[in-house]
C-alpha cells in the first residue's frame, strides 16, 4: 500500500488543534495497548504518523541524522529566529555549549536561594487574605516566567506585558497555525523592542544575568551577531517557562489528589525529586513532539516518504511495560530507567535541571506555607495533543505560614 492511499484512524479528531480531552485514551486505542508501534492520524489537516515504542521514540528523538528536528522547527517555527532545534553538527554543538553553561547542576543549585525560594515565597505572599486560589493562574503561570526572567536580568514589573509577548510568539491563541503567524510576527518585534534597552545597558554595565553573559559571550572568537543575540534570549522564554508551568500544574494536582501522597512529601523533603520525576514520566507536559522527514525513513517498522509528519508519543514510551515496571501505575519505589519528557541525544532539554529544581521547591514551599492545602473542587480534564495542560487548579488552605516559620518548619 502506498502512503498516500492510507487513511487516518479517528479522522474526526485533528491532532493538531482539536482539545481531546481524552486523548490518553485515544493514544492507547491507536497503539493497540501497546501492540502497535505506529499509526496514522489527522494532524492539521494532512497524514501524520504517531510513533508509539520506547525504543523507536529513542530512535526519532536522538537520530538526528536520520530524523532531524531542524526540518520541524524551520518550517513551522521560523518566527522564533536561531535556536538549538534548528542546527546540526558543529553549528549545533556551539550554539548549545554557549546556551545551557548557564544552566548546569551547579548553577541552578546556586539558584534556589537567590531565586527559586524568594520567587516561590513572593507569589505565596500575594495571596494575602485569599485562602482560595487557582494555583494555575495565581502560582505556576507566573512562577517559572519569573524565574526565567530572573535568571536572563529582566524586570518582574513588566511580568504581564512579556507573558503575553511569549504567548503570542509561540502562536497561541485561536485559529490555526497561518492566522497566528501575523501575531507572532509582530510579537517578536515588539519583544525585540522590549529587550534593545536592556542589552544596552548590559554592554555598557554588566551584571550577573544570562543577558549580560550573551552579551559578552563569544563563539569562534567573535562575539554574537545583534539577531542571533535576540534571537538566543527570545528563545530562553518558552524553553525556560512554557513546558514548565504546564508540568507544575500536573505535579501539584497529581499530590493534592491523593492525600497520603501529601503526607508523605510533608514528612519526607527528601522524596519531593522523585514526585517531580515520576510526574513527568506518568503525565509529561509534552506529549507528542514532532518531525518531519529530510529524506525517505524507514521508522517504526514503516518505510516513510520525505516530508511526512512524525508525533513522536512520549507518553506511549513513558509508559512502555518493555522498559518500564507497571508503567500504567503511579509509584516513587520504582526504579525508573531514563524517562523520555526532556528528550534524548542532541537536543536534550538544555533546561531540564533547572526545571525540575523549579517543580521541587514550588511544591515544597506550598505545602511548607499553606497548611491544610488541598483542592477545592475536581480538575478539569487536561487539553492539548503536543502540549497538555491544565486550564485551572482551584485549590484552599486554612492560612499562610510566614515563610521564616515555615523554613523552621521544615527544617
């Protein structure tokens, strides 16, 4: 059978830009529990191919001669200028040692009581009288965006303005990819705009801040050209912030649902890394990352023309039972092997220590601050086939520690 006499399974859903709620659902029913290893589906109006296994997602993600990102990100990401996803070989070996430098184990742990903490601790305290909140909205939206911002030297005040910025250079919203690209366009201008002055400041005063580090930094003996620059900073914005909140949303539903859970984290600091990680396994913030063949591929047992789409299935591999012990259920005794949420082989998630230190204290310095925590009503279904999110997490508490107690506390 040609590829092009196949016809999608569930073509009334649009992988691409239908909510499907049920998507875990579906994902399980495409893989024939576990059977299949790749299906066709309706993604944005054309043939895609989902990819289900462990082992062929290892293969597509860190294949990057076989199964480049760049093919992806150059054709339906080129507002977002020069970035890692987009090169190969040695331009991609510098452009990545330049950005995650300032982002390694020894760095992020010098972060979290400068920044991490603080930041956690200053949202908490604008919860003032409140003892309901939605924590998606009043908490996780904002806290990696100002962690981000932090780490880069950007000022908080002007936090609203540059969420929505980000927001629309991502190209969300309504509609479908060509009647976002206006606005991500302009957004990128006005981002551009936004920063000028602050770089300048930093060529002329620097300081201890990723844009003040970009700004000096040099490759190959010369130092950044002005759009790469910009580019490079636009970039830290949803690689730092974006897939983030989404993950924090689910980490602090999947503990507020299941109260001995809390207890346990309560008691026990010391395992709050492994909720992180068994959260990110069991529901990752990025669900089905996608490709595009360079070249005719052979992939999950298909032979694929150049040009076809891939969705890779992180949530399919994460729970694949040939890698995974009792990979449908949720447990921090088991010992996992390496997890697919952050990627695998040269576009590892350069933010991913940063992220999951971020996912550790937030949820530590709620249950720390807020006794009593706990949802205040059921969460919504998560939405979103790439990316899957909470539109909310309204939670309640009997009263905010001060945070000097609560350190005592949890000391």
């Amino acid at each position: 059978m040609q590829v092009q006499d196949v016809s999608p399974m569930m073509p009334e859903i649009d992988f691409a830009d239908d909510p499907v709620e049920d998507l875990e659902d579906r994902l399980k029913i495409l893989s024939g529990n576990g059977k299949e290893r790749i299906a066709p589906v309706r993604f944005g109006g054309r043939l895609a191919w989902i990819v289900f296994g462990y082992k062929d997602a290892v293969y597509g993600l860190g294949n990057d001669q076989d199964v480049p990102a760049k093919v992806e990100y150059i054709t339906n990401w080129d507002t977002q200028g020069a970035q890692p996803l987009k090169m190969q070989g040695d331009e991609h070996r510098r452009s990545r040692a330049l950005l995650e430098a300032p982002f390694k184990p020894a760095e992020v742990r010098r972060m979290a009581d400068q920044l991490l903490v603080p930041t956690a601790d200053r949202l908490i305290d604008d919860f003032g009288d409140r003892r309901t909140v939605d924590l998606i909205a009043d908490f996780t939206h904002r806290y990696s965006f100002l962690i981000i911002s932090g780490i880069l030297g950007v000022p908080v005040k002007d936090e609203a303005i540059l969420r929505k910025l980000v927001y629309d250079m991502l190209q969300g919203g309504q509609g479908n990819a060509d009647q976002r690209r206006p606005a991500a366009i302009a957004a990128v201008k006005r981002m551009n705009e936004y920063l000028r002055p602050i770089v300048e400041d930093r060529r002329r005063d620097p300081r201890d801040d990723v844009i003040s580090y970009l700004v000096q930094a040099k490759v190959d003996g010369q130092p950044l050209d002005e759009e790469t620059l910009f580019d490079y900073i636009r970039f830290l914005y949803p690689a730092g912030a974006e897939t983030t909140h989404v993950a924090m949303g689910h980490l602090f539903q999947r503990v507020l649902s299941d109260p001995a859970l809390k207890q346990r984290l309560i008691a026990h600091p010391e395992d709050r890394p492994a909720v992180v990680d068994e959260v990110m396994r069991y529901t990752p913030p990025a669900m089905l990352q996608p490709r595009i063949l360079e070249r005719d591929t052979n992939i999950a047992g298909r032979d694929l023309p150049a040009g076809s789409k891939l969705l890779i299935s992180i949530w399919n591999g994460n729970r694949d039972p040939e890698i995974f012990a009792e990979p449908d259920s949720f447990s921090l005794d088991h010992r996992r092997k390496p997890i697919l949420s952050f990627g695998i082989g040269p576009h590892f998630c350069i933010g991913t220590h940063l992220a999951k230190a971020e996912m550790a204290v937030s949820l530590g310095r709620l249950l720390e601050r807020l006794p009593g925590l706990r949802l205040a009503k059921p969460a919504p279904p998560l939405i979103g086939t790439q990316v899957r999110w909470l539109t909310e997490l309204v939670a309640e508490f009997d009263d905010i520690l001060p945070a000097k107690k609560a350190d005592q506390k949890g000391n």
